[in-house]
C-alpha cells in the first residue's frame, strides 16, 4: 500500500516543477505508459529519456538519449526524475555527472512505478477541489465520492461519462462484430451533442452491428449539418419530427411520438423481427447487448399467448414498491410487440402524478412493506384478504406516474383489463408472463443525465440494484393464482 501523505507531498513537488525548471530528463529503471501520462497532465516537457542502449529511438513520444548527449545541454535549471521499480524512503535527492573535466549535480525526484497512478488520481482530486475554491464555494465537498466520479467524467476521454468505463473500456480491445439484420436499434428524444454524446454512441452501435438497421427520431431542428454528416456516414435514419403540444407530465407525451414514430418507421421500412428502443442520452458500453437480449428472449418464452415475444425493460422499480413501473427508457422485444407499446393514449394531466406526491408516505410504506426482510419479499404468502395489500392497491390505483402510464396503459389495451383492487397481483404477474428486466450494471449503461446521483446512497438500487435477480426469483417462484 502507498504512502498517502508521500504521495501528496510528490504531487506538489511536481506541479511546481514546471515553474522552477525548463530542462527535465527521465532516468528509468522502468518506464510506462501512466509515467507519460503522468507528465502530461502535469504539463512537464521532457527533453529526452536517458539511456545508453537504445539511442535515436523514442517511447510515448519521449525521444531516448545518451547521458553523454544529455549532459551537454545541462544548466542551472535541470532536472532529473528517477523512475524506480520499487519505492525508496525518499523524494529528494541529488545526482553527480562528469562532463568533461567539470562534475553537474543536479536535483533529482525519485519517483517508483506503483506511485505514479496513485500521484494521477491525486492531481484529479485536487482539481475537483481547486474548482471549488475558484467559485467561491466551501474547500470540502460534502459528497467527495460523488465529487470525485463527477471529477473523472471527462479526463481520460471527452466520449466516455461512467468513470468507470474510462479505465476498462472494451471498445479499445479487438471486439466481434455481428451482422444482424433482423434486429434495429431506434433512438429516441433530443440529441445529446456534449462530449458528442449521441453521435459517438451512433458510430459505437454501427461498428458493433454493420447491418441492423439504426434509426434516429428526434425533433425539427434539433440535428446540426455536422450531426446529420455522423448520420449518413454511419447508414443511421434520420426522423425529424414537430413535437406534441402537450408534452408533460414527465415528458411522457414526447416520448411516446418519438418511440412510436422510431419504431413505425423500422415495422414499415424493415425486415426487422426485433427492436431496441433506447434513448439519445444513454449507452450500453456491454458491446453483446443485442445478443444479450435475443439470448433472454429465446431463453424465456412468453407464458400467455398476447405478445410475440417477452418484452426487456430495465431497472427493479417493478418487483419492488411500484406496480406497473419498468423504467420506461429502454425496452426491447418483437417489432409488434415494441410497437404496441408506444401506440397508446397520450396522458393529458397532472392529477395522477399530483396524488403520488401527496400520498409519498404511504407508498414509501409500501416499499418497505414489499422489500421484506431480508430485502426479499415471498408474493406467495400474500392472501387475497389481506387488508394490508387492499389499503395499498387502493393507493396505488390512483397512480399515474408516467412510467406506470404507459405500461399499465399498454396492457390494458393489448393484454386484460385491470381490477383496481388488484392492481399490484396484476403487475407481479404481468412481469412473469410477459416481462424480463435487466441490471443497469449488467448493461455498463451511462447515463450523463443522473451522473452525479450514480454513487448517492438513495440511488443505488437504480443503478446497482438486482432487477434480474428479483425478476427471476419471481418468475420461478410466483404461485398466486387468484389474479
């Protein structure tokens, strides 16, 4: 384990040294690509790496140098930094050269290997606090987890958000590529032009699945001539549409004319049996997401005869306190199927959304009711008399988010019609017949949107919950037959 308090005082030895000295030179025992980087970031220009044996060559664009070409040009302002395999007691020291009839000493850093990465994470940390104390805010975040993912966003590659995908990003390694054309992918909402967001998701998707159909439907005037460039050289539809006048509650109303209009376009221009609807704002850095998701379909066939196919929604919202709520931002499953779905009525208002807020205490209960302990909840010990689930069926029954809006909706019109005194032993057994759900981190989603909630405790069963998990201890398990 490093010393953090040396690694602390190293990093401000560095960061002074561009100031203090112009000529600085390498001497290696080992030299790695994160030393480089290192220098880098800290704006250190190195004059050459000092090595005997392989002059006239370079590495990470560092040329190499024999010390007797180097030493010519030493001067009261060089440096030297020893980079060493194993950590020594010290950061300072000195280094003795002959040139010619005279001696240099020089200032030397000593720096080992495994403490290079640890000054880098360093110096990103510290940035995050100097922003602060350039706004005039407190020197110390509350949130400093939160803080330092927000922090590492955009630092090693302005394409990447999850912090996480930065360091272990799949699409650098030699990756298969699928050639289906009976699967498309239709985006849908606002186009996401920070970092190139959306563009750059485009042209990953493509060189995953040259052949399936890819289909962008967003609004008039929304794509700039250098989007709608990424779009044709990517083979990816572009669908421009006016958006509804009412777009709200939850801009519930918008998604549903993009999504159907995304998806009409690949039922009636397309050979394709399947579809993913996803959004312009969100990733699936997992590259096999469409294998992934016709492997669950073949594996789980639907168990009434209303869908072609099991529809894949993600998140756990639905196997826990809300019936009828999948997360409405991706779903795949048969082109029929992911049709239906989003050709239902618009929702015109607030009062639904309205009575959940006012009502949060009681259904907060009902979360904590259906999680059970051990954060399991057995359905089958629930009875068709219990007063407990009649009191919060009651509840529940008057509630639209807009989520529930469109699921409830979609199987009211397509499915059964739903008894209001049942509507959570409705919801449990639609997701056994007809629903898979996935994990957000199964799928390595990025989500720039609600990146700063990722690592705040209130949001982990989102991002890092088990919807699979759940989902599947429900289908092997769920015996209510009184719904």
């Amino acid at each position: 384990m490093f010393d953090t308090e040396k690694i602390w005082r190293m990093m401000i030895l560095l960061q002074k040294l561009p100031e203090e000295f112009d000529d600085v030179y390498i001497v290696p025992e080992i030299f790695t690509w994160e030393a480089a980087a290192l220098f880098r970031r800290l704006k250190i220009s190195v004059k050459g790496i000092m090595h005997d044996t392989q002059p006239g060559k370079e590495t990470w664009g560092i040329p190499i140098v024999k010390t007797a070409e180097a030493s010519i040009n030493f001067n009261e302002r060089t440096i030297l930094i020893m980079l060493t395999e194993k950590p020594v007691p010290f950061i300072q020291t000195t280094f003795d050269f002959k040139v010619g009839n005279g001696k240099w000493t020089l200032p030397a850093l000593v720096i080992a290997n495994e403490e290079v990465m640890p000054i880098y994470n360093s110096i990103t940390v510290s940035k995050i606090f100097q922003q602060y104390r350039e706004d005039g805010l407190p020197d110390s975040p509350t949130d400093l987890a939160n803080q330092f993912a927000c922090g590492l966003t955009t630092f090693l590659d302005s394409r990447h958000q999850n912090f996480k995908h930065q360091f272990s990003d799949s699409r650098w390694y030699p990756k298969t590529t699928y050639a289906f054309n009976d699967t498309a992918i239709v985006f849908q909402g606002p186009i996401e032009y920070t970092n190139n967001f959306t563009a750059e998701t485009l042209k990953l998707y493509r060189s995953i699945y040259p052949n399936a159909p890819i289909i962008l439907s967003t609004w008039t005037d929304g794509a700039t001539n250098s989007f709608r460039r990424v779009c044709k050289e990517n083979s990816v539809v572009l669908l421009e549409s006016e958006p509804p006048k009412i777009p709200k509650p939850g801009n519930m109303n918008l998604q549903l004319k993009s999504s159907l209009e995304g998806v009409r376009y690949v039922k009636e221009n397309t050979s394709a049996k399947f579809v993913l609807k996803t959004r312009t704002d969100q990733r699936i850095n997992y590259l096999n997401f469409l294998v992934h998701f016709k492997n669950l379909l073949k594996t789980f066939p639907p168990k009434g005869d209303k869908l072609r196919e099991r529809i894949i929604f993600l998140g756990s919202a639905l196997t826990k306190n809300f019936p009828f709520h999948p997360h409405d931002f991706l779903s795949f499953g048969h082109v029929e199927d992911i049709f239906k779905l989003y050709d239902i009525p618009a929702e015109s208002g607030y009062e639904k959304v309205n009575y959940f807020m006012s009502h949060r205490k009681t259904i907060d209960r009902v979360a904590s009711w259906i999680n059970g302990k051990p954060c399991r909840f057995d359905y089958n010990t629930v009875t068709e008399q219990s007063s407990r689930l009649r009191k919060f069926n009651k509840v529940m029954s008057r509630v639209r988010l807009p989520e529930i809006h469109l699921t409830r909706t979609f199987y009211e019109k397509y499915i059964a019609p739903v008894d209001d005194t049942k509507i959570y032993e409705t919801s449990w057994k639609f997701a056994v017949d007809y629903l898979i759900l996935v994990d957000f981190d199964t799928l390595q989603l990025d989500w720039p949107k609600y990146e700063d909630k990722r690592y705040k405790p209130e949001f982990l069963s989102d991002f890092h919950g088990n919807a699979f998990a759940r989902w599947l201890d429900m289908y092997r398990n769920f015996k209510i037959d009184w719904v």
